[in-house]
C-alpha cells in the first residue's frame, strides 16, 4: 500500500540486494491506496486474481486468517527478533497456540510534538509538563494565552476525520482505564466508567479550546504542515520526517490516571496459499525482517523497523525523533486481534466520529447525549462479537 511518498522506489530500492542474490526471482510490485487495497483483498478472498504476498494493517490479519486463505508462517520466519507485542497481531487471539499468519514488518505509533519556541514563552517544561494528563491540561491552558509575534495559535490539533477517531481516543480510553470491547461480566467495554471518563477527558479539551480537530483524511500532512507553520503549538502524530530540531521536539503522551498509553499499529506481510511461489515468497519476506532491510526501509519511510527487539543500531540512537518513539514502544498496545475487529472498528468509526461531532457542537453539552451513544455503540459491538459469520460481513473504509 502507499507507505508514503514514492512508496514503490522505496520497495524496489530496499529489496534491490534480494533481487542480486536471487536473479532467477522476479518481483512485480502494485501500489494501492488502503481502500483499494482494501476492495481487492476480498475479491481475491472470493476466488479472485491474488497476489504471492500481500502487505496487511495489523488489524486486519485476523479477520483475513478467519478466512482460511493465508499461508501458515509458523515457523518460517525468525519470531525471536520481533517484540511480542507486536508479534501479537500475527495471529487470532484466542485461539489456543499461536499460529502465525503473517510476518511483522514495520510499526505505527504515535507521540506528543511541541513548537520548542511556543513552549520557551509560556514557561513549559515539556519534560515535566507534558507528563500526566494534569499538567498536560495546565500546559495547554498556558499555550491557549501565548501570544507569538502578534497572533494566538491553537494549543493543540488532532486529525478529527472519522478515520482517526479510533486511534486518536485510544490513549485517553486506555489511560482511564477503559476498553473498545467489554467481555464478561466486569468487562469495561466502550460505555463502562472507565471508557466515559477517557472520552469526556479529550472532549473537555476541545470544549475548552485546548485541542483543535483538524480534517486531513488520516494522513496528517496538515497537522505537520501547521506545526511547521508556527499555526499550532503541540500536535499527536505519527513519525515525522525531516523535522528541524532546533524548532521541534518530540515526547512520549502524556500518563493518565490508570498508565501510559499509545496505540501500536503498522503492517504485516502474508502469503495467500494459492501462492504457487510460496518458497520464493517466504524468502522475501524472511529477506524483509532482516537488519539491513528494516533499518533502510524506516530510514526511507520514517516508519519504525519492526525487527528491533535484540539490536540497538545507530540510526536510532542518532535519530530524535525515532529514538524517542521506540523507547515509548514500551507503552504501546494494540487493538485484539480477533476476526471480529474489522467490522467493530467500522463501527467505532462511525460512531466516535459522532462524539466528536457531539464535542464540536456549538451549544451547551450534555454528557447524557455522549452516554446514549458509547450506549449503543456498546450493544452493536456486543452483537458483532456474537456473530458467526462475522469476518464474512465485516467491511472496511
């Protein structure tokens, strides 16, 4: 999928010392947009044309597995370099043994950039006050105040499309100690308390003028370009490239009440078993987990390598910005990877876009509105998990 810009330069370029090494082995390469990716996947789940390997989001290994159409990888790839949190999407959670259906191959995170000037002038210790949800909120009410060369900028902006709503509402959910989906009968799903208090938290926020959604499509190029800009003094986003550091820092989000908490995404790789190369295939991939590989592809990206549990390289160390993503890697978590999460997460789409809509909203806010909501949510994320034939149903945008 589009990785980025020139996404299929920087494929060809990384695997160029694979294609040396095995002349009698061609690659052909397609780039899609997600969606497309998306579309294509299932025909190809349906008996359609499909790829040898196929690159898929963490959350949708599960539900594609479900299907029987995945190759199993269980043992055909170095699991010991990988950290098990990340291992973790591989396979359907539950299950008994994990099987592996697919292989880790780069890691989506997110963390706290701040302008260092804006921080400078309102006396912010980014440090210390960008710590715990407390002082994050007072230090957001200082940047609310700060004047810089006559004009006041947002304290903080966040990607508000619905796409996002998931991940940007997971640190807030996670650090109260709530959870999307509820199981048992002390299960905390999107409507327990706990789950409450971490949305109200977020849309106290934008009530209060301190978080700014801003509409980009998911994809974040206008949250940088207004940090950049001087237009915004803090923003959550993934790994940005090409930062100047004198301008820029970067901190890990800040602890809520119940721990420290950031989603922990990315990609794998899988090999349809209609592959009639699966050799090839998984030498491709074992050739992708490797150092060299993984290292010259995030240095491309700017994407965290996923192969990095036993080697610290230099690149990161030398690196601001990755450097501080993976030492809070240590407080990702991923959502379950159940067959069911591809339709629940449709449905989180959705219906938290909703609350932020109802965030937003000019007028007086009433949390019974936001309650009624995570209410329903709740009851149609219940049904989902109940139903059989789920990762047949499940769709994706």
């Amino acid at each position: 999928m589009t990785n980025g810009e020139k996404s299929e330069e920087m494929f060809l370029d990384t695997i160029s010392p694979f294609a040396l090494a095995n002349p009698n082995v061609k690659v052909v390469l397609t780039v899609l947009p997600w969606p497309e990716a998306w579309e294509k996947i299932q025909v190809a789940l349906k008996g359609g044309p499909a790829p040898d390997v196929v690159q898929l989001g963490t959350t949708w290994v599960a539900s594609i597995a479900a299907t029987g159409k995945l190759l199993d990888l269980t043992g055909k790839f170095d699991e010991s370099v990988f950290p098990s949190g990340i291992l973790a999407a591989t396979s359907i959670q539950g299950s008994g043994k994990p099987v592996r259906f697919a292989m880790p191959w780069f890691v989506d995170t997110r963390a706290l950039y701040y302008n260092k000037a804006a921080c400078a002038k309102a006396g912010i210790d980014p440090a210390k006050d960008f710590a715990t949800w407390t002082s994050f909120k007072a230090a957001l009410l200082k940047l609310k105040e700060l004047d810089m060369e006559g004009k006041h900028i947002m304290p903080l902006g966040f990607a508000g499309n619905p796409r996002d709503a998931v991940h940007n509402l997971s640190w807030w959910i996670w650090g109260a100690g709530g959870e999307f989906i509820g199981r048992g009968a002390k299960g905390k799903g999107i409507n327990s308390p706990e789950s409450v208090a971490g949305v109200e938290f977020a849309i106290e926020l934008v009530r209060e003028g301190l978080m700014v959604p801003t509409y980009d499509e998911g994809k974040g190029e206008v949250l940088m370009s207004m940090l950049r800009a001087g237009e915004v003094s803090t923003i959550v986003s993934y790994p940005i490239s090409s930062l100047s550091e004198n301008r820029f820092g970067v901190v890990p989000l800040p602890e809520g009440p119940r721990g420290r908490f950031t989603f922990l995404g990315g990609s794998t790789l899988a090999v349809f078993n209609t592959s009639p190369h699966p050799k090839e295939s998984i030498a491709l991939l074992n050739f992708l987990s490797s150092e060299g590989a993984q290292l010259h592809y995030s240095a491309r990206t700017g994407l965290l390598p996923a192969a990095a549990k036993q080697y610290d390289d230099l690149l990161l160390r030398m690196d601001p910005v990755r450097s501080v993503l993976v030492e809070q890697l240590q407080y990702g978590r991923a959502y379950p990877s159940i067959p069911q999460w591809v339709a629940i997460e449709h449905v989180l789409q959705d219906g938290l876009g909703i609350v932020w809509d109802i965030a937003i909203r000019p007028g007086p806010y009433d949390k019974r509105v936001l309650r009624r909501e995570l209410d329903r949510l709740a009851r149609t994320i219940d049904a989902i998990l109940w139903k059989q034939d789920s990762p047949k149903t499940a769709r994706r945008q």
